[in-house]
C-alpha cells in the first residue's frame, strides 16, 4: 500500500566521479568561474568548506547582478540556484564524507537502496534542517505530543488557525463518526479530530511524503487505525458522504508560471471549484465543511478573489453557517517590513452547510 509510494527527495548525481575539488587552499575566485563554466565542484576536507564557498558565490552574485525590481531578484534568485547547485557533496555509507559535518538520518530514510552517491549542497542543507525538525519534534500548542514532520511535508510554524479550530471542535454538538482531512499535510488537523472523539478520519494528500510520513509516525498504534490514509487529489477513494469535512488549503493564489510552486502554500484556480463540487456529494445533509483560511491574499493584494465567498455568492452549493476571525500574534522574530502587513493579518474558520 503506502510503502509503494514514491516520495519526492533530492535527485541524487550519479554521473561518476566530481573532478574538481574545493578545500580550504583552493582559490575561491576561480572555483566560482569553474561554477559559471557549468562544471561541477566537489567540497572536500571540511563541511564548513561548502559554506565558505556558498558564502562567496553570494559575495560575488550581489556584486555582478541587480536585485532590486521584482524580475531583478528573479533573474538573481534562478543565478544562485544554477551555480549554488554545482556544488555537490559526496555521500559515503549514507553519511557525509566530510570532516564535521551534521548527521543526517534522511540520507538512510530516504536512500535504502543506495549508500554512495553525490547531492548538491544546497539540497544537502534542506534535509539537515528537515531532519531537526524531524528529530527534535515540533511543539503544537493544540496536541499533547510534539509532531515529527517528515522530509518535504508542510507543517505549521503559526498556530492561531489551529486554535480556532480546536475552540470550534470543543463547541461541536453533531455526530463524531467519520470525517475527512483534504490536505493532511503532516496531520495536525486530524490529530485534533480524534483527540475531540472523531472515530475515524480519512486523510489525502497530493504529497507522497506527506502520506508516507503520517503512515510511519503512526506506525502500529491506535492512531493508525482511526486515521485511515490515500495519497490522491481531494477525497481520493472517500466517496461515502460524512458529517464533517475540513480543509486547510494553500492560502495564496498561484501568480507566476513557474512549475515548482510549493502546493501547500499556493492554489491554482481550478482547486476550489473542484473542491466545492466534490464536497457536495461528499457532506451529509446535516454534514458541515469547515475551511480554515486567511486575508492573507487580500492584504497583500486588494483587488485578490476571495475563493469561499466567491463560492458563497455564485456557487449556490452551499450556504455560510459562520465564519470565526483571529487575528494573528505578531511573532517576535518578523521583520519591520513584515510586520506592517500582519498587523491586520487574521485566520478565518469557514463553516458551511448545504443549500
Ligand atoms: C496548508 S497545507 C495544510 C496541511 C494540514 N492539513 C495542516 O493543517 O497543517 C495544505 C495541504 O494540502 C495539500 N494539497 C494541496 N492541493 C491538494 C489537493 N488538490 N488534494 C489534496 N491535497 C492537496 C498540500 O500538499 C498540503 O499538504
């Protein structure tokens, strides 16, 4: 079942053995010309050494290219990219080959089949944050125990649209037989449906690592015999109508052409229609939808379309039952250019009912 989904990870380069190698004696300058030539580079000696150069590659970037309008930072951002990802790092028994360098677990995880391979830096970066994230575990204030979020799975770093939800949960007088989560992500939604006595919860996500990683934090326990999961699009194989659908969606229209947008935070035009239409057939008469979402889009764009009231006024599926706003805690950390927007940033928690 769930163990022959393929999850996405960093493609590993096979293509024989690096010959140019960067170590703490060689001449920065000319490695990031061997870089702008296409040829690769492989760190040696010390992991640092890889900073050193990816520190340089910055250096010289900011120096040769405008960053300023937003095709500027563009056109900047698709350079380091390029050029960050020759610099590779050899893989040895599934750990780095380099002289202190972080244990990362995902190089096993994620790569049984294969202990000796090659990955570029920057891509090497993102599991070793992702795996301490992993290890250490992530504290929601709504679940008693931490979440383990596994490699390239969204999980929240904002918690104010879980509290809303959870203060909804605990005010909830219907049935508590079976629910859907569309979008589990790394399922905190639906841990917060069985700690308010939901029996059973099917979750889907299009993100293979999504489910992958709930099926193996779940492992034998009772969890996974109330949380039943489907990697597919929208309900997947739930087709029997329940008493209570939420959805957490990505809260950002897509604007660019680019493919590689991240699907937990960016929506096509196409996912809310397609969802209301399936949630119609899915929601029992009495069955509540409940959409938590945000003004995010509108306070960054005004002329934005809101998809639920947009839904709400032409859809004629469904009627708002209420719709719950908080604001959002300014986090200490944002930056004075953040924070002018979030001051009047708030969550929102859609309950809907059938027409
Ligand atoms: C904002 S995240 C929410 C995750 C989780 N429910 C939570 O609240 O923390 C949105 C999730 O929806 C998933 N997703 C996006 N489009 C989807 C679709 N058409 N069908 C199913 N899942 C989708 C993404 O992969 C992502 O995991």
């Amino acid at each position: 079942m769930s163990t022959a989904i393929q999850v996405n990870k960093p493609e590993p380069i096979t293509n024989g053995k690096q010959v140019v190698v960067f170590d703490n004696d060689t001449d920065v300058k000319k490695t990031i010309r061997t870089l702008e030539a296409g040829k690769p580079i492989v760190i040696s000696g010390f992991y640092s050494n890889g900073l050193v150069l990816l520190k340089a590659l910055k250096v010289h970037l900011d120096r040769k290219l405008p960053n300023e309008s937003f095709q500027e930072q563009r056109a900047y951002r698709a350079a380091y990219h390029t050029l960050s990802n020759r610099i590779l790092i050899e893989i040895e028994d599934h750990k780095i080959a380099l002289k202190k360098a972080p244990f990362i677990g995902w190089l096993e995880k994620l790569y049984p089949e294969m202990s000796d391979f090659v990955l570029p830096f920057p891509q090497v970066q993102g599991l070793n944050s992702s795996w301490q994230w992993y290890k250490n575990g992530v504290k929601i204030p709504v679940l008693r125990n931490k979440i383990h979020p596994y490699y390239g799975t969204y999980f929240p770093t904002r918690f104010d649209h879980l509290i809303l939800f959870d203060n909804w949960l605990k005010r909830y007088e219907g049935p508590k037989k079976k629910a859907v989560d569309v979008g589990v992500g790394s399922g905190i939604l639906s841990l917060q449906l069985v700690k308010h006595g939901f029996q059973k919860v099917f979750g889907t996500d299009i993100n293979p690592n999504a489910i992958v990683g709930l099926t193996a934090f779940m492992g034998d326990t009772k969890l996974s015999r109330k949380i039943e999961l489907d990697h597919a699009p929208l309900f997947g194989k739930y087709d029997k109508p329940v008493e209570l659908i939420v959805f957490n969606p990505p809260w950002l229209p897509k604007t660019s052409k680019e493919d590689d947008v991240d699907e937990a935070i960016y929506y096509d035009e196409n996912l809310f229609p397609d969802f209301f239409e399936a949630a119609t057939q899915r929601l029992l008469p009495e069955g509540q939808l409940v959409i938590l979402f945000s003004n995010l889009s509108e306070i960054t764009n005004p002329k934005a379309i809101h998809p639920i009231e947009k839904e709400l006024s032409e859809g004629g599926r469904f009627q708002l039952e209420r719709c719950f706003k908080k604001k959002v805690r300014k986090a200490s950390t944002e930056t004075k250019r953040d924070q002018h927007w979030r001051v009047s940033e708030e969550v929102e928690l859609w309950v809907l009912t059938h027409k």
